[in-house]
C-alpha cells in the first residue's frame, strides 16, 4: 500500500485477546495511535486529527457519547452566559466556566433563588393530577451586589424521561454595563430638569457668585451618579483671548495644578484639544497619553467633552479619577448628553448676567431663542440613542423621558420674563442730592457698552461725573492722565485685565479706591485675591442691583476723603 494510502488511526485497546492480532495487522500498514482509556481517547482526539477511530462494539456506544459530551461541554463553556443544574436543596451540581467568574455572593444568591423555583415548579407538578400536562414555565429573577453589578436569572425545570422534575438548571448573565446605561439616562433626565429650570424666586436675590455656587453644587450632585470620578473641572472659552477658563472645579479631590490652557489641538493638553477639534476625548491611562497635563493629584484616567451651543464649542466638561481606565464608551455617551444641560445651564445664567435689554420679556426671548438649538442638538442625541435600543422597552422609556424633558424646558423660558431687573431699574430710582457722590469723578471700565450707558447714566444723576472706556489700555491711560475719585471696573477686559486696571489707580494715588465688578464667577489671573490684599475697595457680581453699586461707591469715595 502506499504512503497516499496510509490513514492515522486512533484505536481505543480492548478487552479480549482478539484485538491484540487485530492492531498488529492495522499497524503494518496505517499509522495507529493507541489510548488505553476513554479519557485518554478523547484527550488524544482533541489535540489532532485522525481518518478513524475503531474500538471494539460493546465499547464504541460509551465512546461516542463520551465525545458527544465533550463536545456539548465546550460549546457551554464558551457562552457568555452562565450555566447551572441546581438539586432541591439548592446545591450547586454541575456549571460552566462561566458562572466560576461570577462573585460568589452571586452564586449563593442563584442557588437561593434555584432552589425556591424547585418548589414552586413541584407545586405545579402536584397541582396538575397524572393526567394533566404540566405547564411548566420559566422563573425570572434580579439581583445585584454591593460592588453595583447586575445580573439577570432565568430558572427551568430538567425532567426524567417520565416527565417528572428532577432538577433545575438556571442561566445567568450580567447586564451591569446596560443597568449603568438606564441609571446614567436617569441622572440625565434628573439633571436636565433641575440644572435648567428657572427658579427665578430663588435666584432672584442671589449675587452670581451665590448663582454660580448653587450651579456648581447640582453639577457635582448630578456628575455623581453619572460617572465614576474624584474631579470635575469646567471651563469656559474667552474668544477674545482663546484662554479656556476654569470656572467650576470640584469632587472629593482638587485640581494639583491650575494649567493656563488655550483652544489649541497642541500645547494645551486634552481639554485645549477637545476645545479647538470639538471631539470628546477618554485618557485610559494617563501615563501613556502625552496629551495629558498635570490635573488631579494621583490621577489615572480622564474623560473630556465639549460644551456646545449652537454647534459651537464653548468650553469643555472634564472628569477625572485615580483608577486606570474608569471612563469607557458608555461613559462617554452620557457625558456628551449631561454636557449640553450643562452648557444650556450656564449660558442661562451669563444671559441673566449681562442684562443687555430694555425689558425683560425680551431678555426672555432672547433665552428662548439661545436655548432653541441645542435642545434641539439633546433631542437629536436621544433620538439616535432610541435606534440602539429598539426593542428594549425600558431603555426606550428612558430616553423618551430625557427628549420630553428637553421639550418642556423649552415651553418654560417665558418665566425668564418675572426676572427682575438688576443695574436696568435704575431708571426708575429716586435720585436725591447726596454730597457724598456730588462733584465726583468716577471712571467706568466695561467692555459691554450697556453696562457702561447704564452705570454712567445712573451716576451723572446723583452729580457724578463720569468717564468711560470699553478696554484696559485706555483706561490705565486715562488713569494716568486724570485724577479720579474711584474706578470702577471689570475684571475681564481686552487688553489689561482687572488687577493690571487696579496696579495702575494704585501706583497713580495709593488711596484711590477701585472697586471690580466680575460676572460668572470669573477671576482671571487670581484679580480679586491679589487685589484684595492690596487694597481692593469692593467687588461687585453682577447682575448687582442699584443699591448695591451706589452703596459701595458711597463707602468707597467716603474712605477715600
């Protein structure tokens, strides 16, 4: 015979002497494999291949069932499910390699639950009679640790051949990572509500310092139960200047460093980058990422998105944690959503900072109009999430209520109309001659003209009289040509910033009082703490009300003389 016709034969030995003269014969001219076992017969079948497989009759049946079980047995050891057959005392009798890697307190719980399903699956049988046919069904089951992973348990009766219950046999998945899912939507759905909602009673007697505070807090109270972090850090973008700058920062741990960051893709880490491209950004390892700059102390991973409006970056919602990896997809997802509240939220309140109208239905038009889009930009992001989901009721519910929430924030901006006005009521305040403003010469720095109409208006009222400018160069060159009796200033301003306005007044008169005014919480280059320390009359958060700015000119100038 030739070598094209020699064949690998695996022979299981048998028990009678015939086979020994059988084997002999085969060898001569095939090459033959002997295994003196079914163990080591199947063993020898799984690490190669063979033309055939001979054993002797009354041997051959328990051969092939044996493969038959191996090879069942390595189709449920590659699901992604667990497997179990469970007695009814609830003992664990036979499980897939996937259910060894679930938590034991997991286990313990799907033998629990195995073992009340027993019963109840015997209740049925005895219900039915003999001459009944047992509905069987199925049991459902839920459960989750405390590490918050989630699992779902279906429990089925395994019968005899007589149709009687002999044991159960559950099947386990985990759905941690799609419970995360439905949870962060429901925190969304949360925080769209409360972080956009106009509580206009509340706020209304609030500097924006104070309005800026309760923003930050519902921020991080909502960021909790959304994403696994230590800090969060927002910021804005100044367009004037590029600077992204920080204007919330919070967690259990603080940034370690306070990195001037521009919208650039190089030289200003992640967040300049997710700023200038306007893409989200996940650092696995912080490590291993050269974007990465100096944040959080001890941090391993971060998670950056943009905040836009209106297709439009304007700054970026940043997260960081102390563990490699803590930020994936989903993460991601959720983040982008919660970040365009986030963005809707503050932009809200720097329209209500800066009160650039007559009145206040129209301050409220102009809400309605600014926050058009990126409700729009939320309801097409839930939209699209809905496609993932199709035919998961309870996902879809969920994501419906983050689109119905975005439609009623929009029907809600007419109550922006009941804000009172703040710096604009000043056409309606009594004036009464006051030496103490009389013959004043008061220079007013504000690169909003309105802020600057309004204010000077207001105090040529009283005998003031006023000087403005809309920038730092000319007003520290006014500073320097004239005698003034205050500044009054904004601490953002092209050219020379605030601290740089209140060096110059000191360096022209030291007792000429400066009093700044910020919106938004913003202090560029630490303004009000360097200039606190050296003097600094007043700050003042707008929007201020009338009383406010003309009580502390009225201290201001009386220290002053």
């Amino acid at each position: 015979m030739s070598d094209e016709t020699r064949l690998r034969l695996l022979v299981l030995r048998g028990r009678s002497s015939k086979s020994e003269a059988f084997i002999k014969r085969l060898t001569r001219k095939h090459e033959v494999i002997q295994a003196e076992s079914f163990g080591q017969a199947l063993g020898l079948m799984r690490a190669g291949n063979f033309d055939a497989v001979i054993s002797e009759t009354a041997d051959f049946l328990p051969l092939e069932r044996s493969s038959g079980i191996q090879q069942a047995s390595t189709i449920l050891n590659t699901l992604s499910e667990g497997i179990c057959t469970v007695d009814r005392q609830g003992r664990l009798l036979w499980s897939n390699k996937r259910m060894w890697l679930w938590p034991k307190e997991v286990t313990e719980k799907i033998c629990q639950y195995s073992r009340e399903a027993y019963e109840h699956f015997r209740e049925q049988e005895a219900k039915s009679g003999s001459e009944k046919q047992v509905k069987w069904g199925v049991r459902k089951f839920s459960l989750s640790t405390a590490g918050n992973r989630f699992f779902q348990v279906v429990v089925s009766p395994l019968r005899t051949q007589e149709k009687h219950l002999a044991q159960v046999v559950a099947v386990s998945w985990e759905e941690s990572q799609a419970r995360r899912l439905q949870q962060g939507l429901d925190a969304i759905d949360r925080a769209g509500q409360e972080l956009v909602r106009l509580d206009v009673e509340r706020m209304a007697d609030m500097n924006m310092q104070q309005r800026l505070d309760l923003l930050e807090d519902k921020i991080l109270r909502f960021t909790e139960n959304l994403l696994p972090f230590q800090c969060v850090s927002i910021r804005l973008l100044d367009r004037k200047t590029n600077k992204l700058e920080l204007v919330i920062c919070g967690g259990k741990k603080n940034l370690s460093a306070e990195a001037e960051l521009l919208a650039s893709a190089e030289g200003s880490g992640i967040c300049g980058y997710v700023a200038a491209t306007g893409r989200s950004y996940i650092c696995y390892d912080v490590s291993q990422d050269e974007r990465y700059l100096p944040g959080l102390e001890d941090a391993k991973s971060s998670l950056t998105v943009p905040l836009r409006l209106r297709d439009e970056v304007i700054g970026t919602f940043n997260v960081e944690s102390d563990q490699v990896g803590a930020f994936g997809e989903n993460h991601r997802q959720l983040a982008e959503i919660f970040a365009q509240y986030v963005a809707i939220a503050l932009h809200i309140l720097d329209l209500l900072i800066v009160e650039r109208y007559k009145a206040s239905g129209q301050l409220a038009n102009s809400v309605a109009a600014d926050i058009a889009e990126p409700l729009d930009d939320i309801l097409r992001e839930a939209t699209a999430l809905k496609e993932e989901y199709i035919g998961q009721d309870d996902m879809l519910r969920r994501i419906q209520s983050i689109a119905d929430n975005a439609q009623a924030i929009r029907k809600s901006t007419s109550d922006v109309s009941k804000q009172r006005s703040g710096l604009l009521n000043g056409a309606q305040i009594k004036t009464k001659q006051d030496k103490r403003l009389k013959d004043k010469k008061i220079l007013v720095v504000d690169d909003e003209p309105m802020i600057r109409q309004t204010i000077g208006d207001l105090l040529r009222r009283f005998g003031c009289s006023v000087d403005s400018v809309a920038e730092g160069n000319k007003a520290v060159e006014m500073i320097n040509k004239n005698d003034y009796d205050l500044i009054l200033s904004d601490i953002k301003m092209p050219g020379k910033n605030g601290y740089e306005i209140f060096a110059a007044a000191k360096n022209k008169n030291q007792d000429l009082p400066v009093i700044l005014m910020t919106g938004f919480g913003y202090d560029p280059n630490h303004s009000i703490v360097r200039a606190r320390k050296e003097g600094l009359a007043a700050v003042l958060f707008k929007p201020f009300k009338v009383d406010q700015l003309l009580g502390e000119i009225r201290k201001a100038v009386g220290m002053a003389t």
